[in-house]
C-alpha cells in the first residue's frame, strides 16, 4: 500500500514552482484561496506573488490529480461564504516530501561543493 | 460592483464555462482583495492591472489547451526553436502582406497616439518637479470663504505665520509686484521675474549652478539690490560667461549685482501664462508693517512626518486666532494648505486625463479591429491548422506559433507606435500652448518606453488571445472536409460581432466627449465680449520706476506716446489700460459705497477695477450706457488714487488740494449697488482712496475669461491713477501685424531703453486664453474621427464577412424571385442591428465621461440630447453606409452562377 503511494507521488513529479508552494502552504494547516497566495507571499517574503488565475488553475489541477481535498465551505458563520477550504491529500503530502528530498540532496550538493555558503 | 471587478468578471468570460463555474466567486473575491491591497496611484494601478492580465492569460492559455502531452510543455522545449518561429511566423505575415502591413500601421498608430497622450501626462501631471523631496512642498493660500479658497497672503499674516507654525521646516514668501526691464545686454527686455525672500531657495532645495543665492543680509530693506537669474538668460543674454557673478546687470535703470545662476529646469514661479521666470531678487521691504496688503504667495516645505492635513489643522488654529486678535484685518480669513505638485498641474489635470482616457478608449478600438481581422485570418488558416495537427503538432506547438506571430506583429507596430509618438510629440511641443507646465520638455523616456511596450504586449495578447481560443476548437476531422460549416465559423461569426458592437460602444464614448467639447468651444468663441477685439494691436509697457518715480511723469509718458500713436495715419484710436482684457491681471478689490452703513468685516462689497484713458472705450467699441466717459479736462491729480494699505508711505504733495475723481462703472456694478436708483453722481471709495463720483455707466464686457459672466467692474482715468505698467491698445483700420514697427519706432523716439517685445493683437490675447481649449477639443475630435474610421471599418469587415457566407442564399432567393431591394434592406438592418446595440451600451459610458468632465465644459449639459441625437444619427448613417456596399455586392450575385455550382 505504502508502495503504491510512493509510485502515484513520484509519477507526478517533478512539482512546478506554483505547485510546490501551494503544497508547502497546505502542509501547516487547511486553508482557503487567498489564504495560500496571503501564506506563500509571506515566506516567500513577496518573491511568488501568486494571482487568482495562477491559483486556481494550480488548485483546479491538483484537485484532479487528488493531491489536494476540497472541504467545501467554511463552517463558522463569520467567514466569507464564497470561500472554499483546501487540505492536502496522504498522496499531495507524500509528493511534497519526495520533492524536497530531492531539493534537499541538491542543497547538500551545493554546499559541499561551497555553492552555497552555509550560514 | 466597481468597474474593476466587472471587468474582471468579464474578462473571467475566457475561461471554459466550467472553471468559471467553480471558481469564479472564489477568484473575484482574491481579485477583489489583491486590489484593495493595491497602490493607488496610476502607476500602482498600471502595475496592478498589468499582472492581473498576465495572471489570467497564462491560466486561460492553460485551461483552454489542456490536452498537453508531458514532452510538448513550454517549458521542455529547447529555445533553438524561438529562431525557427519567428521566421516561420514572417513567412506567415509576408503570404499575407496587406493584412500584415494593415494590423502594423493600425497598431502603430493606436499605440502611437496613445504613447505620445502617455508621454504628455508623464511629464505634466507625474513626473516630480525638479526641486529637493518636491512631495513635501506647499503652497498656503488664504482662504476667504468657498467662493475664494486661493486668496493672495497679506503680509502680516505671513510674518505671523512663519512666527507661530511648527509644521514647516521652513516657508517662504514670494511677490509678482515688479517690473523688470534688462537694458545693456541687447535689446531692451521686460523679464519675467518674482521677488522671493531669502528662505525660497532652501525652502525649493535647489542650489545655483554658478554663485550663490541670497542669504538674509540682502534681504533687509535698503539691500534688495542683487539677483539670481535663470539658466536661459544667462546663456542668451550673457553667452553663459562664467564670470557672471562677478558682473552687475542693468534692471529699471539700476545696477544689480548679479549673485548666480539657477538651473535649467527650475521655473518656479511661474509668471503670467505660465512662462518660465528669468530673474529672481531678494523682497527686502519691512513687509511685516505692511498690515493688510494681501500681495505674497507663500511656499512652504513641511517638517519630516507632517503631513499636508496636520499642517491644515494647524494653520486652522493659527488663522482663527488671527481673526480673534485682528478682527478688523482678518474676519473671515482662514488658510489653504495644498501640495505645491497638485496646485501646478490643477489647471490642467483634468483636461489631461479626459484626453488620456479618449486615447484609452482609440487603443481598445483599434484592439478591436486587430482582433477582428485575426479573427477573420484565423478562420483562413483552419485548413492549415488541421493539417498541422493531424500530423501530430502539439497544440502547444500551434498555439506557439500563432503567439509569436502576433508577438511578431505587435513588436513591429510597436516599434513604429513609438516613431509616430515621437513626431507627434514634437508637433505637440511647438504648437501647445505656454501654459500647460513643463509640456515642452515632453520627450520619450524610459518610462515612456516601457508604457509604449506594455502597450504593445497587451495589446498583442488581448488579440492574440481571441483567435486563439477560436483555435483551441479545432476539430481535425471537421476541418479536413473542405467547406464545411461547423458551429465554430458561427462562434467566430458571434465573436465579431461582439468585437464590432464593443467598438460602436467605445466610438460613441469618444464621439460624445467630443461633440460636447466642439459645441463647447463653438459656444465660447462666439460668444459677444462686449467689446470689439479684431484690429486693435496690444503692446505692454513697464516704466522703470527709477526714471518714471513721480504720477506726473509716467501720466506724461502716456500722454505723450497716445499722441504720437493717434496721430500715425492708420490708426483710429489709441488708448491704455492696466489690464489687458483677458489678460492675467487680477483686479477685485473692496468698495465702500458712501451714504451706507459699514458693512460687517469679511462682507465688504467688491468689485473689479481698470485704469483706462479717455479713448479707451471709443478703441474697444465698448458702447455707453448712461452719462459720459473720462475726458482729458477730468481733474489732473499728481498723486495715487488708491492707497493700499494704511501705512503705505504717504507721496509727496499730499497737502496739496485734490480735485474730485471721477469713475465709471458697468452695468453690473450699477445694478448690484444701485439696482432701483440712478448711480450717476454717486459716490464710492476704494480701500483708502477720497471718494469717487461716477459719470457714466458703460455696457457690461466679459474682461477677464469669455466663459465667465461679467461682474461688478469700474474704471478709473489715467489722469487721476497713473500706472507704471499699462498696455497700449491701438486700433487700425490695417492689419493690425503692420502696425507692430512703427509702435515701437515711436515709443523708442520717446524713451530708447524701453523694452517692447510683447506686441500681438488683443485677439491673440483672447485666443491664448482659450488655447489649451481649443487643443483639447481639436485632440478629442481627432481621437473620435479616428474610432469613428475604425469602427467603419468593424462594421464594414463584419457585415461583408457575414454577407459572403450567405452568397449562396442570397443567389437561391434572387432565384426564386426575391425583390433586390429587400434582400439589400436585409444586409443593411443586419449592419443596423450591430450598431444599436452599440449605442446603447457607449450612451451610458458617453454620458459617464460627461460627467468627469462637466466642469470643462461651456453651457452645455453632459446629457445635451441635441449632442446624442446628432450622434445616433451620424453613427447610424455611418453603419448603414459601411453595410451599403456589402449589400450592393450582393445584388450583384448571379443566380444563375450560384445555382450552376450547386
């Protein structure tokens, strides 16, 4: 089962850049649209600004692709009724993880070979 | 809803239904968000838009091609094919040269006229003005009421002012209350100049390029004399002789040490009609004894972290305890505090922006058109595409090669729009009038440049988006059967029609912006001043006061030179005036109406004053109503009429007996002060004058502005209130230009170091004053003639497109018996049917841009219906026109060809 995970996960990498970031701001906890661009645009302290086109499109795919869940609307009654929730999937988690290993067996490269200085 | 998010909304329409469908709340409300979040000036907005297009046409792209195979991605291609496409897509434009040439000269134009407006309004209204941190400068005016929120500063209240704020870093006071005449360096020449103390420059920030500027030694009284003078001056008088500030220069006969040189770009403040100032020299008078005499206009730079409001709020407080301690100076006077930017671009800000957005409006006209002729191209190019694709080309690869062809085409029209911006710019530089600030420094710039690209590039992609989602339907099979007539050619078909009703739409916009201006401005230019301009030739004189000290020897002047003038053999009459009719003297001044109890303070009466000669009526055909005008008999006084203010030094002989002044008024003036009783003999006083006896009643002229309604004015004789500074008005029965040569032989025959460059006609003195008008009116109206020729040409393509497809029924009805003239009343309608509904959705927007602009506008109504009939028609009769000739092809089919080939 957990194979089968990891060969679903590794069949849709590599993540795009938008995809990556998404993820990543799905991984701390669920959150609607403009909360993800508010969450990415905030660390990434406004390098990926991403626009209602961009997101959505990103979100429509990963959707698809069952990485990411849609939790509908919010429940609490103060919350703007036009949002959706979004959740990362066992499978966008799994994805997320196998791309940053594989950033993170690049950056190990990088700073052994004093690319990148470590601070 | 804002217009923004409707746009948006409507431009979401480019997704598949859908994505629309699920996430288009979503998407409006973050769009919603990220414009709040926003900057709101223009660029910010610009800035904004620009990555909101960018954004969506990326995802469209997307969504709307999404069978992509992994290995045809954008991104895996290697870039060696950017090369190949762009030749291909040249290839691609060569096969069709006259379309290709066509798209470039339309995109070349929009882009152009839209560049050079862009370039226009950088340079006046957003580029920052060449002073130190120029976002922190003000100008404080007085406030009198609504009526009068830019009053001119009394001299106490600048003393006080600059005693008690704490919100300035510093201010500073200027006066235009000087002459100065430059002999000894050529010509004679009256300069433009202003009277500044010694904070000014610090206040401006900005440093001499030679010398020094004045520090507050050369600002007491009794020291004043030494100037700064301008760049231009420098270099057209001077030869820009480095020893400058070395040398004196000769100014109302005087010697003035000359201090430096300021910088190119410094024009501050601007004189009359907004010309640059070539001199600047220190006040150096005991101003602060000067109570009441409201003659400064105040700059002021603020301290850091206080903000224009704060700096209101405290001046508030400052004027209101003014007016409790000197209620007699100050009833009533409050304090106006505006950013110094906002207050030199005000006069023409709006005229501007209504022509920027005219511009706008051509630009997504023109789009309109590019679009529509892709759109037609696109449809020739099934045929080809299909092929394409059944050979396996991705439809990234199509989609690719299309983006560049237009990318191709817009680079070219581009490249040409900013060639024609630069020549227009050029033309608008030597033709615009002087008083639109900083327009002839207009030029192309980096930010020009890069408005001019992202012209091009959204342009390039809002019409390449449109064929693209046409193709993005292709069905292979579909296409491959020569003529079939799938759903995607009526798709296409609706798609221009949109695009044409959307250019009616934006061409009505324009058209009604522009009738309501041309009406405007025909209005104005026929309006009756009161009195007759044509043959009178205007010439200024200033009297160096150093020469002309005492009344008696500038009234001598006066006499003498009216003379000499009336005597020439053309002339009819010569007379002078202190104001120049339409000129920029201001001239409201408080009256005391004898036998009436004092007014309240801040309720005086006022009313507008002239110094004139006797003729002066007879030279301007101003007819009189009632009594008599000034005759030379009229009681010669050596002194000033009017005092100032009550501490002005006294003249000499003021002991001597004085006779009764004599004035006469309009008829405004006779029916606001005297409405039920004749004002003949009446007495009034002016300021600080001896009372005044009227003797005539003349008829009401429009003296200051044609669009302003005449106001209370009167006149006062020469004789009795002799000006140093007065124009000589001269009418001829030639061309009054004949005149200018033997004028200035006569004035130099009496006193040679009198400078005389100003000679024009008084109607080029009214014309100058309604100069601006009249280019933005003749602007306007060439951006609406040219959407109305663009939007010819929409309806034209689409009527005739959609009448080709139909040659076929067309044929088969003639056939059968069909009367011609139905079948042309048919084609017409359709064209008709595209036209209504686009003026029904531009009358909307029309009247919106009517009302931006009410203000500019001359006795007429935003919502004039005499303007909207008049435009219905003619855009009506122009699509009935452009349907005409399609109709009259068809009737020309031959139903026998038609039926052979069946």
């Amino acid at each position: 089962m957990a194979h089968r995970l990891d060969d679903a996960a590794r069949a849709l990498l590599p993540l795009t850049p938008a995809v990556l970031h998404i993820l990543l701001s799905l991984s701390a906890e669920d959150r609607h649209g403009l909360g993800i661009a508010a969450d990415v645009k905030d660390f990434t302290h406004g390098r990926l600004v991403l626009g209602p086109g961009t997101l959505y499109g990103t979100i429509k795919r990963l959707l698809e692709s069952g990485m990411v869940e849609d939790l509908g609307q919010p429940s609490s009654e103060d919350d703007d009724p036009r949002r959706r929730y979004y959740r990362i999937t066992p499978l966008g988690r799994r994805a997320l993880e196998l791309e940053t290993q594989g950033i993170e067996s690049i950056l190990n490269v990088a700073k052994r070979r004093r690319v990148l200085r470590t601070s | 809803m804002t217009t923004g998010e409707w746009l948006y909304r409507l431009l979401l329409r480019a997704y598949p239904r859908q994505f629309r469908q699920r996430f288009e709340a979503e998407m409006v409300a973050m769009f919603v968000d990220q414009r709040r979040a926003a900057s709101p000036t223009i660029g910010g907005r610009l800035r904004f838009w620009t990555a909101v297009i960018v954004d969506l046409w990326r995802s469209v792209l997307r969504e709307r091609l999404p069978s992509r195979p992994q290995h045809d991605s954008i991104r895996s291609m290697p870039m060696g094919n950017l090369g190949y496409d762009v030749r291909q897509a040249w290839r691609m434009l060569t096969r069709a040269p006259a379309l290709a040439c066509f798209v470039i000269a339309l995109m070349a134009l929009t882009i152009g006229a839209t560049t050079a407006a862009f370039s226009v309004v950088n340079t006046v209204l957003l580029r920052p003005f060449p002073f130190a941190r120029p976002d922190r400068l003000v100008i404080v005016w007085e406030r009198r009421g609504a009526d009068d929120p830019r009053n001119a500063v009394g001299a106490h209240e600048y003393a006080e002012w600059k005693a008690r704020a704490h919100s300035f870093e510093r201010m500073a006071a200027i006066v235009f209350d000087r002459d100065f005449n430059l002999t000894g360096a050529g010509e004679p020449a009256a300069l433009i100049g202003a009277r500044v103390t010694s904070d000014f420059f610090p206040v401006m920030g900005v440093a001499p390029i030679v010398g020094r500027v004045f520090g507050a030694d050369e600002d007491r009284p009794g020291h004043g004399q030494v100037a700064l003078i301008s760049e231009k001056l420098w270099r057209d008088r001077f030869g820009s002789d480095a020893s400058i500030a070395s040398r004196s220069i000769t100014i109302n006969g005087e010697p003035y040490p000359v201090l430096g040189v300021m910088p190119a770009g410094f024009q501050f403040p601007p004189g009359p009609g907004g010309a640059a100032p070539d001199i600047w020299t220190p006040i150096a008078e005991p101003f602060h004894l000067y109570r009441g005499r409201h003659y400064m206009f105040v700059v002021a730079r603020l301290r850091e972290g206080v903000t224009v409001e704060q700096a209101q709020t405290e001046m508030n407080a400052i004027a209101a305890s003014l007016e409790l301690a000197l209620p007699q100076l100050n009833k009533g006077h409050a304090v106006n505090v505006q950013p110094l930017h906002s207050e030199l671009v005000a006069g023409v800000q709006r005229a501007l922006l209504v022509l920027f957005g005219a511009v706008g409006l051509v630009l997504l006209i023109g789009c309109c058109n590019v679009a529509n002729l892709l759109v037609a191209r696109a449809a020739t190019r099934h045929q080809e595409i299909a092929v394409r694709v059944a050979l396996g080309a991705g439809r990234w690869r199509i989609a690719r090669q299309l983006l560049i062809e237009g990318g191709v085409l817009a680079a070219i029209g581009g490249a040409g729009g900013v060639l024609l911006a630069q020549w227009l710019i050029g033309f608008a530089t030597r033709f615009a009038p002087l008083d639109v600030p900083r327009l002839q420094t207009a030029q192309i710039d980096g930010r020009v440049l890069a408005f001019a690209a992202a012209a091009s590039v959204m342009t390039g992609l809002i019409f390449g988006l449109l064929p693209l989602a046409q193709i993005a339907r292709v069905q292979v099979s579909d296409r491959l059967k020569s003529g079939s007539r799938g759903i995607a050619k009526t798709g296409r078909q609706r798609l221009r029609r949109a695009l044409v009703i959307a250019e009616v739409a934006l061409t009505m916009v324009i058209a009604a912006g522009a009738g309501l201006f041309l009406q405007s401005l025909h209005r104005l230019t026929h309006v009756n001043p009161g009195f007759d301009a044509s043959h009178v030739v205007a010439v200024d004189i200033a009297l160096p006061e150093a020469r002309y000290r005492t009344a008696a020897r500038r009234h001598e002047f006066y006499d003498s030179i009216l003379t000499r003038l009336a005597a020439l053999p053309m002339v009819r009459s010569a007379s002078a005036t202190n104001f120049v009719p339409h000129g920029s003297g201001s001239s409201g001044i408080a009256v005391a109406i004898e036998g009436r109890p004092n007014p309240p303070p801040g309720q005086e009466a006022t009313a507008s004053y002239r110094v004139v000669t006797s003729d002066y009526f007879r030279t301007l055909g101003i007819a009189i109503v009632r009594g008599r005008v000034f005759r030379d008999s009229d009681a010669r006084t050596a002194l000033p009429l009017i005092r100032w203010f009550p501490q002005q030094p006294l003249p000499e002989h003021i002991d001597e007996p004085q006779t009764s002044p004599v004035a006469v008024i309009n008829q405004s003036m006779a029916r606001r002060y005297w409405p039920s009783e004749d004002p003949i003999g009446r007495k009034f006083r002016v300021l600080f004058s001896p009372s005044i006896t009227i003797v005539g009643v003349v008829h009401d002229t429009r003296n200051h502005s044609l669009a302003d309604q005449p106001g209370p004015e009167f006149y006062l004789s020469e004789n009795q209130e002799p000006w140093s500074r007065m124009t000589l008005l001269v009418r001829s029965d030639k061309e009054p230009a004949s005149l200018a040569a033997a004028i200035r032989t006569e004035i130099w025959s009496i006193d040679r170091d009198l400078p005389s460059s100003g000679i024009r006609t008084l109607e080029e003195v009214i014309e100058r004053n309604i100069s601006s008008y009249r280019l933005v009116t003749w602007l306007l109206g060439a951006f609406a003639g040219m959407g109305l020729l663009l939007m010819t040409l929409g309806v034209y393509g689409v009527v005739s497109y959609a009448t080709a497809q139909r040659f076929h029924e067309i044929g088969i009805r003639l056939a059968l018996g069909a009367d011609r003239r139905d079948i042309r009343r048919l084609i017409v309608v359709n064209g008709l049917g595209l036209a209504i509904v686009g003026i029904a959705i531009g009358v909307g927007g029309a009247y919106a841009l009517g009302r931006f602009a009410a203000n500019l506008l001359y006795e007429i109504k935003p919502g004039d219906p005499g303007t909207y009939a008049l435009l219905v028609t003619l855009v009506l009769a122009i699509a009935a026109a452009a349907s005409w000739v399609p109709a009259q092809r068809a009737l020309r089919i031959d139903p026998v060809r038609v039926l052979r080939t069946e």
